[in-house]
C-alpha cells in the first residue's frame, strides 16, 4: 500500500497528471482496494519513435556538418572565381552606368526599316540584279515580321534587329565599290591579308618621345603622283589630346634626316575648334583629314587654301569621347579614326546605338561643290574597346589587339562588299614599345604605318 501511494507521489511529482481514486472494502479485517496499474505502464512505442527522431536528426546534422565542412573547404576557390569575373566585367560597368543600354523602341525599328525600304528603292534603280532583288524580298519578309510584332509579342527584338543589321549592310554593299574597282586594283581580288612583314622603318619622331601620340605616313591618294613621295607627321602636343601643327618632309631623304621640312598650322591654337582631336588623321591628296576638336564632325583642311570643311558623323551625337580603342590601355581620345584604302576615305567609330561595336562610314569629298559627306555605313559585331586600332585595305577593315608589350595580332576583319565577319585571323606585328597611338593604311605602297610610343614604324602587307 505504502509503495502505491510512494509511486503515485513520484508520478505526480512528475508531472503526470493522471490520479486514480480507488475505494477500499474490508476483507478479514483488512482494508483491500483493487488499483488499475495499466496508466503506468512504460510508453514503449512512443520511446521507439522518438528515439528514431533522435536518430534521424542526428544523421542530419552529421550529413549538414560535412557540407558545411566542404563549403568551407570550397569557399576560397568560389571567392577566387567570384573576384576573377568581377574583374572582367569591371572595365564594362560604365555600360550601365553611363546608359549605354538603352531599351529597344519598336517605333525607332519601324522608322530604321523606313529608311532602309527607301534606301532599296534607290539602289534598285542605280543596280538591278539578282543579288537586289534578294535582298528586296528579305526586307519584305522583315517587314512582316515587324508588323507582327505590333500585334503578337512573338518574335524575339534583338534577332530582328540583327537581320536589320544585316540588310542594311548588304544594301551599302551593293552600292559602296566601284563596278571597275576591281579590274583597276586585281591584287585586291586575292582575298584577306595574309601577311605583315617586320617592321621596314624604325625610326623615332622628331618630336621625340616626350611626344608620344600622333599619326604620321604617306601621303595615301594613289592618283596624286607630284605628291606621291610626301611624308608628314601630326603630333598630339597637348596632353596627348590634341594638336595644330603638321609637318611635311617633301622626300624619303628628308624624312629619314629629320631636316627641311615645313610646318603647317592647322587652327590657331590646340583647342580651337579645327584643331586635330586624337590620333585620327590621314593626309589624302592635299588634304588633312581628321577628327575635328571637340566636336562629332570630321575636317578636311586644304593644304593651298588653308580652308577647313566639316561633316557631322551619324549617330555619334554628344558621345564621341565615350568608346576609344581600348583593349589592355585605352588610348584616350582615340573614338573617330579616320582611314583610307584603294576605294577611298573611311572613319571607323562607335555609338551608343550600335552599342559600343564598330561603325564604318564611307567617307567623300565633293570638289564641285566643296562639301564633305558621309555616303554609307556599315554596323560590325566587334565591341570597339576590345581592339587597340584598326585600318582599312581593299575595303575590309582589320582590327588588332595586344599580345604584350612588343607584338600585336590582327585578330578580326569585316568585308564591306560582301558584309562578312572572319574572327579566326592570327597575323602577328612586331612593335618597339606597348602603346599603338594609330595604324593607318597606304594603297600607294601597301605599307602599314604604326605610331608607337613616340616611335614611327612601317610594315609591308601581304594578301592571300
């Protein structure tokens, strides 16, 4: 009786709650009562489970402590990646910071396929065959696609985009080369570049190389032959931004000695508005040409006249200091460069339109009425701070980039006349120092002319 009443306190003591009240019956002069023992009875299948929970969290925790033991084992080599994209993507961050991406406008597409209907319906009356007509029925299924566009959001914007890219190019294709071009220059038949020489002159600028921005070459207009044997020098003498001053050796011998030249001023100081921007010019028949100071326009200044004309560059609006060529070191204020080959003058630049990629605009000069203009104009795909220069030959424009400090490698070509891009090219240029301040081309001599750093080098090309 007394054990009873003793496990009945610990029970309740406990904490359990349950309490039995039992009556008791005199039995032989004993009080007997019969008491229920069931209630404290061992909970064995409720210990079972919850000793399986046990189990199972402890399995858990074991498994969650060697993952958190191999995350931390892996955290450095994360951390390793996470800094080495950082890094790569930190030269581009100015893309969004400065509202480089802008939001397609299906209205500014509708307006860009206008133009370029008009644009077919003048090609096809000055060339007509099957090549435009083509190109004609893909700008009709194009313009389809756009239509549907306004009424089914099924058809991907940058894709079309694309193809407008495309068709463009092809209609300025079409329009750009000379029909006898290529019976006048055959060599030019011959395909890409296949080879530059070592370098043909190494020489250091009379500037010296306090002085190392500028451009500098033969004069480049194959027809110009009382000028053909003219060399010149522009340099950048203020803070390697700009300059007022081009310097004329009349022979090869005067050149190499440095001596009896002749100065020409082009602006009366080095920020006035005709003033030479960037290492940008190309001095073509008796005419300078170059990025105007300042300014989205280009210049031509008459060597006789003195007389500057100017033409604005499409598209390139305010932001013409926003995309210089790049790569390893960008080469401040080097955004326009102005080019030439066997067809003509170029500039070669970027938009924020085209979103940082190549543009090529043809450019003209109209003798009769003395005006320059922009005539066409080709989009690449290669982002213009990716390449540190590029030239135009035989109406390609080749782009290159740094290996290290003493070569560089042509790496990209786009095709005018046929709008074809070929980003498998290896030809490798041997230089004197790291900075490639310009690269211009001359038909005359098929020579490349690099300034480098202060030093003035020439290469031989070679097509295939």
């Amino acid at each position: 009786m007394l054990f009873l009443l003793a496990l009945l306190a610990s029970a309740v003591l406990q904490g359990d709650c349950q309490v039995q009240h039992v009556s008791g019956q005199m039995k032989n002069g004993s009080c007997a009562c019969e008491v229920n023992t069931n209630m404290w009875f061992f909970p064995a299948k409720k210990y079972e489970a919850t000793l399986q929970q046990v189990e199972s969290c402890e399995d858990s925790l074991t498994r969650l402590q060697e993952q958190v033991h191999l995350s931390n084992q892996r955290l450095p080599e994360f951390r390793t990646v996470v800094d080495d994209i950082t890094a790569r993507l930190e030269p581009y961050r100015y893309l969004n910071d400065k509202g480089i991406h802008t939001a397609l406008s299906l209205r500014l597409l509708g307006e860009e396929l206008n133009q370029l209907e008009t644009d077919i319906n003048t090609m096809s009356l000055q060339v007509n065959n099957a090549e435009t007509t083509k190109i004609s029925k893909e700008v009709y299924k194009l313009r389809r696609d756009v239509d549907k566009m306004q009424v089914v959001n099924s058809i991907n914007m940058k894709s079309v985009k694309e193809k407008l890219r495309y068709l463009k190019n092809s209609v300025e294709s079409c329009l750009s080369i000379p029909r006898d071009f290529k019976g006048q220059q055959s060599f030019c038949l011959n395909g890409l570049m296949s080879n530059i020489s070592a370098p043909v002159i190494t020489k250091l600028s009379p500037y010296g190389k306090t002085f190392s921005v500028g451009s500098w070459g033969q004069q480049a207009q194959m027809d110009s032959e009382n000028l053909k044997n003219i060399l010149w020098i522009q340099p950048l003498l203020n803070n390697q931004m700009s300059g007022n001053i081009l310097r004329i050796y009349q022979s090869y011998e005067d050149f190499m000695a440095s001596e009896n030249h002749k100065d020409l001023i082009i602006a009366p100081s080095n920020t006035h508005a005709n003033t030479v921007e960037g290492p940008s010019a190309v001095l073509y028949g008796e005419a300078l040409y170059y990025h105007c100071y300042d300014s989205a326009d280009i210049c031509r200044y008459d060597l006789n006249s003195k007389a500057v004309a100017r033409v604005e560059l499409p598209g390139l609006g305010k932001d013409y200091r926003k995309f210089p060529y790049c790569y390893f070191d960008c080469r401040t204020f080097s955004d326009v460069d102005v080019e030439v080959d066997e067809t003509g003058l170029w500039v070669i630049y970027a938009t924020i339109r085209s979103h940082g990629n190549l543009v090529i605009s043809k450019l003209s000069w109209d003798s009769e009425a003395e005006t320059l203009n922009i005539t066409k104009m080709w989009e690449t795909r290669l982002f213009k701070k990716s390449a540190t220069n590029a030239f135009m030959k035989c109406g390609v424009l080749y782009a290159t980039r740094a290996l290290d400090d003493f070569h560089e490698e042509v790496f990209y070509a786009f095709d005018t006349a046929t709008g074809k891009e070929d980003n498998t090219l290896a030809l490798p240029m041997e230089k004197i120092s790291k900075g490639v301040a310009s690269l211009s081309y001359n038909p005359v001599n098929r020579q490349l002319y690099m300034f480098n750093d202060g030093y003035l080098l020439t290469y031989q090309t070679t097509l295939f």
